[in-house]
C-alpha cells in the first residue's frame, strides 16, 4: 500500500481509445487488467474521461479539406485533428467495461468545452484553463502521483508534464500506458517526460 500522500490518475481509458473504437490505440485494452490490480495500492483513485461535445474543434470532420492526424493553428496553438471520438454521452465516451470504475473517487471530465480541446488531466492546451484537479489533490494532501492509461504520447504526458510543472513527484508507469505513436511522438514524448523530471519505470 502506498501512502495516503499518493494517488493514482488513470488516463482516458474509454471505449473509443481500445481496439475496435474511433480513435483506437494498439494494444489499449491490454493495461486494463493490470491497472485494475493497482487501483488496491492507492487510498487515492482518479479517472479522467475525455468528454467532447458533437462537432468538437479537435475533430477534422469540423475543418474542411483537413483529415484526421493533420494539424491546424488554434488561437492557442497547433492543434492535432482527429476522428470522431469521445462524444459526450456515447458508447465510445464509456469506460472499458472490465475497468473498475467504482473505485474511482473522482472522475475528471475534460475536453468539454467546443472550441479547446484538453490533453491534461490539470489544464486544458490553452495550458492555463485548469480543470480543478490540482486544487482537489492538494486538499487531499497528495504530493506523489503515479500516471497510467492511454495515451502514452498524449493525454498521458501532457498530464505528467503538467504534474511536473505544479510540483508533484510523478511516475509514469510505462507498462500499463499504451501509445498512439504519430511521427515518433512516442519516443519525444518519453524524452520530454524525463527531461521534465518524470520517472519512467517498467
Ligand atoms: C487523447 C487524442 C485526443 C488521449 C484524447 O486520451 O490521449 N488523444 N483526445
Ligand atoms: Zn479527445
């Protein structure tokens, strides 16, 4: 058991991120088992859900001419495009449903608003819109985190950098996170973890 100043965060482990869904990882379902038995070594258990509205920025289907995995210039910056994914309400918005969401006391929802999207569990990727989750762990006194979930590249380092950043000691736990991997993504991702502090293990 880890003490109570640790809490685990479980990134986005829905429906439309695992094998058959709309923006599928390779090999997302796989973690599920192995998070679950995590979940006993913390008194402190959060998801996050990625939770777009229909017709959402990030999607390409809003940007004419643009397909998934292209980028565009958002007033906050350069924005991947993706598939459809994650509406609000949906099958693929859902939890995998061997996860156990029960255990979870919290459940950050991001990504809701129209025009940002948000990789982070902490901040959405104007990188100062918070989701409140640094305010809620820092009530509970939590000063360590451990990251797992998908995906690796991105939901799962922006949180961790994020986390970085706010002052928690942060691990990833590299065997139970799965990447997207676009144009080397996942390697930079791992660099720009370490060089920001994460420990990265198994
Ligand atoms: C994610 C792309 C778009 C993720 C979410 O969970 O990593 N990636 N929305
Ligand atoms: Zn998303």
């Amino acid at each position: 058991m880890h003490p109570d100043n640790e809490a685990l965060i479980v990134i986005d482990m829905q429906n439309d991120f695992c094998p058959g869904g709309a923006l599928a990882v390779e090999d997302g379902d796989a973690i599920v088992p192995g998070i679950n038995a995590l979940m006993d070594d913390f008194t402190c258990v959060v998801l996050t859900q990625d939770w777009h509205p229909a017709g959402h920025s990030s999607f390409a289907s809003q940007h004419a001419g643009k397909a998934p995995f292209e980028t565009v210039e958002m007033p906050y910056g350069t924005q991947v495009l993706w598939p459809d994914h994650c509406v609000q309400g949906s099958e693929g918005a859902t939890f995998h449903r061997d996860l156990r969401i029960d255990a979870g006391q919290l459940i950050i929802r991001k990504g809701f608003r129209a025009g940002i999207d948000s990789y982070s569990a902490f901040f959405e990727n104007d990188q100062t819109t918070p989701t409140g989750l640094d305010g809620y762990l820092r009530s509970r006194g939590v000063t360590r985190l451990t990251l797992v979930g998908l995906a690796t590249d991105f939901c799962v380092q922006y949180s961790a950098l994020d986390a970085a950043r706010l002052g928690f000691a942060v691990t990833l736990r590299d065997d139970l996170c799965r990447g997207i991997d676009l144009d080397g993504s996942l390697d930079a991702a791992r660099h720009a973890m370490r060089a920001a502090g994460v420990e990265i293990s198994a």
